[in-house]
C-alpha cells in the first residue's frame, strides 16, 4: 500500500519567493550587482537556476494507482496551494476562499435540482410509457 503524506508543514512559500532565493545568490557570484535589469542576467545562470527549481518540484503521480481519496486530497492541497500563491495578502486570500466556496455550494444547488428534475421527469415519463403500454395490451 502505498501512502502519501500531503500536509501543509508549515507557511507555502511563493513561487516568486523561491524563484529569487535562487537567483540573486548566483548572480551575485557572477559578480552582477545590479539585479533590477533582468535583460543583464546571463540566460545560462537564469537556465540553472530553473532547472534547480524543476529538479525541487514534486511530479505529478499517476491518477489511476491510487485510491480515489488520495487523489480528491491531493487535487485539493494543490488547489488551496494555487489559492494561496497566487494572492498577494491574506485578506485577499480570504476573499478568493469565499468566492470559491459560495460558487461551489452554488453548482452543488444547481446539480440537485437538475438532478431531481431528471429523476422525476424519468419516472413520469417511464410511468407513461407503462400505461400507454398496458391500455394497448388491455384493448
């Protein structure tokens, strides 16, 4: 049995966060000291420097070897892990979590009563069908 651990230990750094942990210590040993003009960084430092991040990010597993629950929580830590990368401030954060909620709660409404529509539309019309049927054996 295979067992992954997808807990959040600890705060998520931003993907712009990690990018510059990178980046300014190996251009600093390039000697570039000016690192507001990115089109002076050497493409071989900035090629490094993503490889090394590729190399850091966890790969994608195969969907179909794991149990359903597995991958309902990963796809939900990699959901709350966009959420939270891509918003500048914890209020925003808040407000994204909200929006998010409300119009899943919504769709789920929406499924149920086109859901229960169908059902009751199915058997109204399967249960005309019957009589229809039985009034042309009876005759």
């Amino acid at each position: 049995m295979i067992v992954i651990n997808i807990t959040l230990g600890g705060p998520i750094p931003k993907p712009s966060d990690m990018f510059y942990s990178k980046m300014i210590p190996a251009l600093k040993e390039r000697g570039i000291t000016n690192l507001m003009s990115r089109k002076d960084w050497p493409h071989d430092v900035m090629r490094n420097v993503y490889l090394d991040l590729v190399k850091e990010t966890p790969r994608y597993f195969p969907f179909l070897l794991y149990p359903i629950a597995i991958v309902t929580q990963f796809v939900r830590w990699i959901l709350a892990k966009e959420v939270w990368c891509s918003s500048s401030s914890t209020a925003e954060w808040w407000r994204k979590t909200a929006i998010y909620n409300r119009s899943v709660a919504t769709m789920s409404m929406i499924g149920y009563i086109i859901g229960s529509l169908y059902i009751y539309t199915a058997s109204s019309c399967f249960l005309s069908a019957l009589k229809i049927w039985l009034t042309i054996l009876c005759h």
